[in-house]
C-alpha cells in the first residue's frame, strides 16, 4: 500500500496525507510496548508525519523511546498549551528532552479558545515570543496554532500572526454548527498557510451512526478538501492499517458526494461535535 504525499503548505515539505495523532494508544501512560510498536509500525508503512503535545499523558515519551534510531526523514510535531513566554519556552525544553530530539519540525500553539487565550498569547511576555525565539534560534523549523472550539477565535489568530500551520476540524458535521470549514480555510489558503485535518472520525464517534459501515468515507471526506494530511489516533496496529489501506485508495470525493454525507450526517451532527461548547 502506497500513502498519497502532499507538500506541507508554504513549508515545501512533503508529507504524507495521513499523519499519526498523539491519542489512541499515545495519550495514556504505562503503554510503553504497545506505543512503541504502534509508532515503528506507522513507520514502516511509510508514514511520515508524527504528532503529540505537552498535554498528551505520556505521548511524547513514548515516542522518544521509539524515534532514538528512526528521527531521520520524519516530520515530529508537538504542541504547547502554556499562554505565556516563560511557560511555553518550559514546555519546549521538556518536549525536545522526551522526545529524544534536538529541534522539531512544527511546534504548535495548542487549543486556542477565547479572547482571552489571544491576548494572553499575542500581547506582552505571552507565547508567541516563544514561538518565534524557537523558529529563529532553529529550535523548531515551522510554527503552527491549532483550535477546535470556536473557528472565529482560530482565524482572529491567523489573521494576527504568519502561522506556518493551521490544525483544525474536518468533517461532515462542521457544515451544521460554527464551520471551521468555511471560516477558517479560506483565511488559511489566503495567507499560503498549510491545513492539517483533525476531528476526522470524531474520536471514533462516527461508528456510532446507525448507518455507520466503515470510518473510509470520513476519511476520504477530509481529505477531498484543501489539506496536506489528516491526523489519526489509534488503539492498535490494526486501526492503522485499516487507516493506511483507506489512505492509500484515496479518490477525491465529487462535490454531490461531499453534499450527501453531509446531509446524511444532519440529524446526529450536533452530538458528534462534541469538541465545541
């Protein structure tokens, strides 16, 4: 199986359309055999873009552990939730020691939410200076934010510094409820910015829909839309393969394609966005 590559945005980088989130199995502690086959085996089947946060239990650890021989040709991202510069320079430092590397390719400012993140992290001594000291001083390569509660405070922080990365929800759902879709990627394609996919699955939610067969549909969905890759948590190496197999038959999905399952999901769409107020 073949994973389609896209190039990460303005970066140039290429990347795999598919990238392996830091939940699943990853957001837990005292996994250490089961995360670490998990991340070599996304390895081996050819994934390359890598995922995690300061915020995920033991991810960035586990994958520290199995990244000491395998760094090279991967692109490894983390995030910070701090809202100051002190904070967030903190939370680099003890990202970069557990993850067993010496700079990351992305560092993401993490769950931005309210206007109080904004002017926490834009104004005097907030987080964006240590964002910006990291990329200069190469301590990261790009800088990103990601949010996924309110799209109109995720484009105010596009629209207020040159991100390099946006994360943000993809799916069927977000037609029906305060759209990141449609408020945040046409900002986001403005400014050259690269688009990275989560909220595919809902967090496995989707298998819950009474006409729910298989999670590819969702998948193929996200990835029909202007983004470079789409992360997926897993529980097992079965979960990835099966994520693998759908990624490598990607055919873009038709406009009237894209329309049905978004009608589909209407009566349930609400519920499965679980991840905004």
């Amino acid at each position: 199986m073949s994973i389609p590559l896209r190039i990460l945005g303005k970066t140039g980088v290429e990347i795999t359309c598919i990238g392996l989130g830091g939940e699943g199995v990853l957001r837990t502690f005292n996994q250490d055999r089961e995360a670490y086959a998990l991340i070599n085996k996304a390895i081996d089947l050819g994934i390359t873009y890598f995922e995690s946060a300061r915020a995920y239990a033991g991810s960035e650890a586990y994958y520290g552990t199995a990244l000491k021989e395998r760094r090279k040709g991967i692109f490894l991202t983390s995030k910070s939730h701090a809202r100051d510069k002190k904070g967030a320079l903190a939370h680099l430092q003890e990202t970069l020691k557990l993850m067993n590397t010496a700079h990351l390719d992305l560092w993401q400012v993490h769950d931005m939410r309210t206007e109080d993140d904004i002017r926490e992290v834009f104004g005097p001594g907030g987080a964006m200076e240590a964002f910006l000291q990291a990329k200069q001083k190469g301590m990261t390569r790009f800088i990103g934010v990601t949010g996924h509660h309110d799209p109109e405070i995720l484009k105010k922080c596009l629209e207020r510094a040159d991100f390099d990365t946006v994360l943000m929800p993809v799916n069927p759902a977000e037609a029906y409820y305060k759209s990141f879709i449609e408020s945040v990627i046409p900002v986001a394609e403005k400014k050259g910015m690269d688009i990275v996919a989560m909220k595919v699955y809902f967090r496995g939610l989707a298998a819950r829909i009474p006409w729910y067969k298989s999670m590819e549909p969702f998948l193929h969905f996200a990835l029909s839309h202007p983004v470079s890759t789409a992360v997926i948590g897993c529980d097992t190496i079965g979960q990835l393969e099966e994520n693998v197999k759908f990624a490598s038959r990607f055919t873009p999905m038709s406009e009237e394609q894209r329309a049905q399952i978004m009608r589909d999901i209407g009566p349930y769409a609400r519920q499965l966005m679980y991840y905004k107020p």
